[in-house]
C-alpha cells in the first residue's frame, strides 16, 4: 500500500473580515444588515464561503497492480460543487473520472477525493478538468487518465440569459487516452449518459 499526501494550500481565511465586508454589501446593495432578518446572515455567508474555497486534506491511498488489471477503471457521476471565480456563484453537477492503470490501482472513492479537492476555491470548470487529470496523471502514474465534468452554472441558470437546465461539458485526457483513437473513444462511450 502506498500513501500520498496532497499538499494544501489552504487560503488565510479571515472569518471576521469577511463578515464585516459582507456587510457592507449588503449596505451597499441596499438592504438593512441590522433587520431581524438579516442580523446574522453575513455570519452565515462567511463561514458558507469559508466552506466552499477550504480544501480537505485526504490520502491518496494506492495499492500494487497485482491482478496485471489493464482496461478502464471509470468512476461515474461524482457529485461535484464548485465556485465559479467570476460571479462567486456556485456551479454543481458531475464527474466521470476515468484512467488506465499501470503499476498501481487506486481506492474508487480517492478518486471522488481528488474531483472536490480541486472544486474547493473559485474556479472555472476548464481549468477544474484539467487539473484533476494532471494531478492523477502525475501522481498515480497510470497509462492514462481522462476526465469528463457536466455541470450546471448559476450564473447562466439563474441571471444573465437564463438560460435553464443548460449543462457546461468539458474534458481533459492525458497519456494513452489522449493518444490512442480507440481508448479515447471507448472512455467517452462509457462516460456519456
Ligand atoms: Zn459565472
């Protein structure tokens, strides 16, 4: 068994700091801080926020290859929630994380660990693909590794043009996914919905 410990980078959250700005929005939004109503809500909002862009730190456990197990290992729909950097507003949807093992296999569920470990912070869903492809490609050493988010953003759901139940789909492969046609197509059939 092996062990790899993500290094954090956990933001300096000022929890204080943030209330007091949060505050101030909603003064500046024009809304009453100190109705009943609101009294505790910039409270709320910070620790949400404080939640949202802290990750956890997790092991990636990995064992040896024993069994010589050479097709597709794919975790499907993930849950996934992440904080879309340019409104502040939440995105969510799903993962499918997929990779060709090597001379390791990893825990099915380290791989869900890794999806929120990169969602936690302000992101967009482009470079949130692409870094849990390159961190597994990187860390896990398998023969390749491919990712697939679907997700649905509150910022074009919610505001702007509306546009309901649109999905955002990106993906990023790495190694023999990237290259070989054939892999590559039989990850994106075992991945669509
Ligand atoms: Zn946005």
């Amino acid at each position: 068994m092996g062990g790899l410990r993500i290094a954090e980078v956990i933001p300096p959250i000022d929890l204080g700091a943030a209330e007091i700005a949060v505050r101030a929005l909603l003064v500046a939004l024009g809304q009453d801080p100190d109705s009943d109503h609101l009294r505790e809500t910039p409270r709320r909002v910070a620790t949400a926020y404080a939640e949202f862009l802290t990750p956890q730190a997790f092991e990636l456990t990995t064992f040896p290859n024993d069994e010589g197990y050479e097709e597709l290992v794919i975790a499907r729909d993930i849950p996934l929630q992440s904080l879309c950097e340019h409104h502040m507003l939440p995105f969510h949807g799903v993962a499918h994380v997929g990779y060709l093992p090597d001379q390791r296999i990893v825990g099915l569920s380290k791989l869900a660990r890794v999806v929120d470990r990169f969602a936690r912070g302000l992101q967009v869903q482009e470079r949130l693909t692409t870094q849990v492809a390159d961190w597994l490609q990187l860390n896990l050493r398998p023969k390749g590794v491919g990712v697939v988010i679907e997700s649905e953003h509150q910022c074009m759901t919610l505001r702007g043009v509306r546009a309901h139940d649109s999905r955002t789909i990106t993906s990023a492969l790495q190694g023999h996914l990237r290259d070989d046609a054939t892999a590559r197509l039989e990850f994106f059939a075992l991945t669509r919905r």
